[in-house]
C-alpha cells in the first residue's frame, strides 16, 4: 500500500528536479535543513502541515495543485474501501441538546430509523 | 492561511458526522484513542500517512478522496505562488553539451542570461 508521505515526497522531488534547482537551493529557501528537506523527499519522514506549505512556496507551487496529484497518484492504486462495520452503539450516537430533556432513549430513536 | 492539517481534520470530522459516528466509534475501529482523533478532526494533532489511512478504513472512505476534497477546498483559499527568487548558482546549472568546449565559465553565461 502506497504511503502518503512517501507520495509526497516523489512529488516535492519531482517538482524541484524540474526546476534543476538543488536540495540545498530549496532548503535554505524554504528554510529547513537539508537533511531533513531530503528525509521528507524520500519519504522518511512526516513533513508537518506548515512546512509542507513553506516547501510548496520555495518551490513556487500550490500545495493544493501537490496534493491534487497526490490524490490522483494515490486514487489510481488505493482500492476500494471495505464496508463499514458499524458496532451498535451503547451510548446514544447523539447527545440532546443542553436543557433539552431527552424524552425518549437516543437509542430507541436510532431503532425506529432503522425499522423504517 | 489554511492549514492543511485543519482542513484535513474538518474533513474526516463531516465524515463521521454525516455517518452518525461518534468519536468513540471511529477512533475504536481505527485503533486510535479517542482523545487522539479528537485532537486531528480539530487540526491540533498532525496525523501520521498510517494514521490517516488507518482513520479512513474505518470512515470507509478511500484517502484519496479525502485529499481530493481537501486539494479542492484549500485551492479556493490559497493565492497563487510568488515568483521563485533563484539565488544564481556558483557552479553551472547546465552542462555544456558533450563535445562543446565551455569557452566562457558557467556563471559570466547566466549573467547573460540575467542582463538579456
């Protein structure tokens, strides 16, 4: 299974080998060290949200232009989600509202939906 | 700005929502602890490329359309990139051809470059 951050990391990769600019150039602009520049190309390491934007801006690109061919990258591997297996709840799924009394058990509530 | 980690947690947090999940549910069959999940769907913890897939399996939904969604949302929001500031190199960006004597060095070509 394809790991997210290793897709990233192709795509950061492939942006800056484009641009033949060098893990150095791009480091010191987006402002993080090389090394950790080069882990989160090779997908060793979890880049975190602000310095995914700030190597997206050295590089001049939409972050949401990488994560859209992520997504596709990712969408053309990832099979379909298995069924969702829904253990019922013993607690009701939604709480009444502050000062709303509960008149009737959440729970019953969920049942009629479910007979219906 | 955006961050990614909060679009990515609002999205997962509908998700569940238009499920009728509640935390406890989800965060069990994705094997995360609730607390945990809970600080994602806000955007306050960054979840690992694992977690994330792991989230999804149990929402059912593939990560791929979660990112898609999320590419989508935070392109609405996010400008266009500046210009790339390219500090010029010391060495050459680009090699002669083979068999083409580099008659001037590298970096008096790209102050041509730079002064046409």
């Amino acid at each position: 299974m394809a790991v997210l951050r290793t897709l990233i990391g192709e795509a950061l990769r492939a942006t800056r080998l484009e641009q033949d600019r060098t893990l150095r150039e791009v480091s010191g602009a987006a402002r993080v060290s090389l090394g950790y520049l080069s882990e989160v190309e090779r997908g060793q390491k979890e880049a975190s949200s602000e310095l995914l934007a700030s190597i997206c801006r050295a590089l001049g690109v939409r972050l949401s232009d990488v994560l859209r061919d992520v997504s596709e990258t990712l969408a053309a591997v990832e099979p379909q989600p298995a069924p969702i297996t829904v253990v019922p709840p013993l607690e009701p799924a939604v709480a009444p509202a502050e000062g709303v009394p509960a008149l009737a058990p959440a729970r019953a509530a969920a049942d009629v939906v479910a007979a219906a």
